[in-house]
C-alpha cells in the first residue's frame, strides 16, 4: 500500500499537472468502503492515455481532471499517528536540567526553507528585533503527585488534575484496584479523600481539608514519566519557570525553563517586549494518543487566560510589523484559541484573522497539519515525544517532513529531548501561514 506524502497538493509542474501527482501519474486511488477510522487506500494502475489511439485535448482535460481529483483524496485522506514516529536512542532523554537555565542547545528551523542551524540557547536574543515580542505563559505548576493507602492497605497514587472546589478536584488514580463509589483514601498529614464518582478516565474526589494547600504541604514536583528518577529538592526550583506567578498546572511549560535573569537582561538590552498569558497544563499532556487515525483523537481539556494586556501587546505588534514569538506550545494553543473566538463567547472573531480578543475558559484546541496559524509568527519550544500532539503541532507550523528531518539531525548531534532538555527556535512554512 502506498500513502501520498503530505506537502501542498496544487503546486504545478511545466505541463500543468500537480507535483504532488508526478509519482502517482498513471495511477487511480480506490477506497477500500471501510468505515471512517479503518479506511485503507490501494493505488491501482489506470489506463494508459499516452499509448491510446486518441491524443485529443478532450482526453488531455479529462485526465487533467482526474489528476486533480486524485490530488484532492491524496490531501485529505487519514493521516496516521505512526506518520509522526521517530527514533530515540533512550540516553537522549535529559533526565537532569543543564546546570545553568541558558546553559542549554538550540536548533534553529527555517519553515519556509528547511535550513537548520546549531546554536546555543544564550544567543537567542540576537536573533530577535526590536519590534518582536515574546509571550510567556506564567502558570505556576503544583506538587501534584501524593500517595496514600486504601481502607483495605492497599497503595494508591494520585496525580491532581485540577482542582474544582475548595475541598473537590478531578485527579488520576494509580491502584492496584480502582475505588469503589465512597472508598476512603487516607493521606499524609492525617488527611483523607472520599470517592464521589468517575468523568471519564478522571477520579472526582472530596479531600477533608482546602486541596490547593494539601498538595503544596504535602505533594511532590509531578515529574513526567521519562524522568525515571525521584523527584529531588532541586525540581521545586528547576521544574518551574522563573516567572511562573499563577498556580495550577501539573506540568511546567518547559520552553520557558530555559529563561534566566541573564537571558532577560539580555532581552531588555534590546528592547524586546514581552507579554503573559496563563494555560494551566494537565496532566494529559503525558497522555499517549490512542488513536490510529489521527483525526479520531479527542485533545483534554485544559483551562487559560488571554488577558487584554496580552490582545493589546499582540495586535500592537501586527500593526508595527512585529513577530508575536510564542515561548512554548502552550502559548500556541492561548494565542490560536483566542484567535478563533470572539472574546471567549463561543463565535468566530469578526475581525481579519490577524488580530485576537481577550478569552478566558476552557479549551481543547488540537493544532495538527492543515491549520493555518493566525496569532503566532515563530515559536521557541522543547523536543516532543514520538507521535505526540505536540509534536503534530510543530509540525502543522514548519512542515512535517522539515520537522522529522530537524529531530534525525538532533538524535545525530546529539541533543537532548523533552522537558529538561534543549529547545528549537522554529519560523513557518508558507503553509501554516494564511494567503495575503
């Protein structure tokens, strides 16, 4: 079975034809009737036009046609989460922090061209001008993993995801049996949780004391589970960015670990501006997509902020022909919500596409190729895991070829991946951008 590549399906060649079909020419695309989800495609030799009797510019137009149909179901037929696979020597996986926040790697890849270059994370600020502006996103994460024991002794995990009461949260569970309805969980500090009931994959519990405090008295830094050691006193510090201010996530927006004083001082030498906005991100964000067919993932939910400072500070930008850079993907996802809603009311935004308004709820945004990005000019961001959401963003942004080839390059020279690891400072393909 053969699957097209997926790169723009109406460039076209010298006689007309689309480029993408060049190597599909001769070729007709059969669906196999599978339901959506199991659909497999076969490519079938067609009719050969060239050897035929008739060389009319009738058959010429009608396999002009045909070629643009087939380009048509080549575009939009499933992508697949094994399209976005990589190979990673597990040692690559930082497992530490650099010593020094700014201490950390860079790569740096053009969208428009595929041109990579290796740098260091200290000379970021010279790559920016005067008029850009760099948005942070200053959740503050919870020591969110704590362990307790059943009525029956048995050991239980919990990892918060969020709080929705003084005394309620929805929290993922580890035991060796799940909770019945009303099991009592007993906690350290004497404390205790009650089972009220499932959301999904989610446990709701009621704690008998304020569960913002529980968990800062009493939890761990909820390292994600590639970091195959216990959480140390040093993570209170370095799993955290230096300007996290509001709290609520269980996992750090790691592009921004790698901003210290240093890189700031640098940043206000050169008068680059920067703005907030808040995600608080859960904790399925380590979730792994279940689904085969990309498009059957369904994203958590997360909640953010875009305040009207950040809109302000944004639109500001546009108007002067300054880039918005998003520190992270989380960033990505606040800036594209609120660009695609009206002020967090649920329409579309009545203005040209380029502009965003204040927005402040839940979103469950999943940017994958084909989005067209219209609040973010370049990114910084970390090293995604393999077949990742996030790694499907990255790429939406530059290319998924550009991409997959930028991650071959840094396994090669060595990089290191994922959240204590070293960034990418990404610009767009023509693509992901939308048309004049």
């Amino acid at each position: 079975m053969k699957r097209g590549k997926w790169s723009p399906a109406g460039t076209l060649n010298s006689t007309g034809e689309p480029q993408l079909l060049q190597k599909f020419k001769g070729y007709t695309l059969k669906k196999s009737g599978a339901r959506r989800g199991n659909r497999t495609h076969t490519l079938a030799k067609g009719p050969d036009f060239e050897s035929g009797a008739s060389t009319s510019s009738a058959i010429r137009a009608c396999q002009a046609a045909h070629y643009m149909r087939l380009a048509l179901l080549v575009e939009l037929s499933s992508m697949l989460r094994t399209d976005f696979h990589f190979d990673l020597p597990p040692e690559l996986i930082a497992q530490r922090p650099t010593e020094t926040r700014s201490a950390s790697r860079m790569l740096l890849l053009d969208g428009a061209s595929g041109r990579l270059r290796d740098g260091d994370f200290r000379d970021f600020p010279g790559l920016l001008r005067a008029e850009d502006l760099l948005v942070f996103n200053d959740t503050r994460v919870i020591p969110a993993r704590v362990f307790g024991v059943k009525e029956s002794g048995g050991r239980v995990q919990i990892l918060l995801e969020r709080a929705l009461t003084a005394d309620t949260a929805l929290v993922h569970l580890r035991a060796s049996k799940g909770l019945r309805q009303d099991a009592l969980v007993k906690l350290p500090g004497g404390h205790t949780a009650s089972m009220l009931g499932r959301q999904g994959g989610l446990f709701h519990l009621r704690f008998s004391c304020a569960v913002e405090n529980f968990f800062k008295d009493h939890g761990e830094m909820p390292l994600p589970p590639y970091i195959e050691r216990a959480p140390e006193s040093a993570d209170r510090d370095r799993y955290q960015t230096v300007y996290a201010r509001v709290l609520g996530a269980v996992a750090a927006p790691t592009a921004g670990l790698h901003f210290d004083g240093a890189t700031f001082a640098a940043l206000k030498e050169r008068g680059i501006r920067h703005a907030f906005v808040t995600l608080h991100v859960g904790a399925g964000t380590f979730q792994p997509m279940r689904a085969d067919d990309v498009d059957a993932h369904e994203m958590h939910e997360e909640f953010l902020e875009v305040p009207q400072a950040a809109c302000d500070a944004v639109n500001a930008t546009r108007a002067a022909g300054g880039r918005v850079i998003a520190v992270g993907t989380t960033v990505v996802r606040s800036l594209e919500t609120a660009a695609a809603m009206d002020g967090g009311h649920g329409s579309a935004a009545a203005d040209d596409g380029r502009c965003i308004a204040p927005f402040r709820g839940a979103t469950r945004i999943f940017i994958k190729p084909g989005h067209r990005f219209r609040a973010v000019d370049a990114m910084v961001t970390n090293f995604h895991l393999p077949e990742s959401t996030l790694l499907m963003l990255c790429s939406a942004f530059v290319g998924r070829e550009a991409l997959l080839a930028a991650y071959a390059h840094a396994v090669q020279a060595r990089y290191r991946f994922f959240s204590y690891g070293d960034a990418m400072f990404l610009t767009p393909s023509p693509a992901a951008v939308p048309r004049a």
